[in-house]
C-alpha cells in the first residue's frame, strides 16, 4: 500500500506544477503585457516566445514523469530527449516560417481569395 500512497503523491505533485505552469500560460495570454507582448526578437514577440519554451518546458517534463525517464541513465535519457528536441524546434521554425510566409502573401496579394 506504501507504493501506491508514493506513486499517488508522485503524480499530484506532477498534476500541480503542470497545472501552475498553465495557469500562468492562460494568465498571460489573457492579460498580454505590453512590454513581452510588443517586443520580441527574431520575428517573435517575447511573449511568443515564452509560450513556446514552456510548452517545450512541459513537454520534456511529461515525458520525465510519466515515461519515467528520472530514474533511466542519462544517456538513454538523452536518446529519447534530444530527437524529440530538436524535431520541435524544426517543426517551429517551419510553422513559424510558412505561416509569415502565407500571412504576407495574403497581405500584398492582388488577387481576391474566395474562401
């Protein structure tokens, strides 16, 4: 019974701090401050930006807890992680690129899209 009250436990704290990280996505997604949401970097406001390294963020720590990947070597760890890494900042920066792309070939286009 003591490893299911550890293993109970184990997965309120992962609940709360995943629940707190959202918390703090939502809140600020609602309230947008100025001062991350008009200034940026590369293209990308600041706020952007923190969106999508704490999605990463929560992401990587699913896969710590849930795959239980605290308990492997680290070098199986780092097999599993760093493909998964850096697939995600791939398939970013191909939306991130495609997506201005498209945006301003709707903005500068001559031609009336029917959709």
């Amino acid at each position: 019974m003591g490893a299911h009250a550890s293993n109970t436990k184990r997965i309120w704290q992962v609940f709360a701090y995943l629940s707190i990280l959202t918390i703090i996505e939502v809140v600020l997604g609602i309230f947008k401050p100025d001062s991350l949401f008009h200034n940026g970097v590369f293209g990308l406001s600041f706020l952007n930006w923190i969106f999508i390294l704490m999605t990463i963020w929560k992401a990587y720590y699913i896969m710590w807890a849930f795959m239980h990947l605290e308990g492997e070597k680290a070098s199986f760890r780092w097999s599993i992680v760093a493909p998964m890494f850096f697939l995600i900042i791939y398939i970013t920066c191909l939306v991130l690129i495609e997506g201005d792309y498209v945006y301003e070939v709707f903005q500068h286009s001559t031609m009336k899209w029917i959709f």
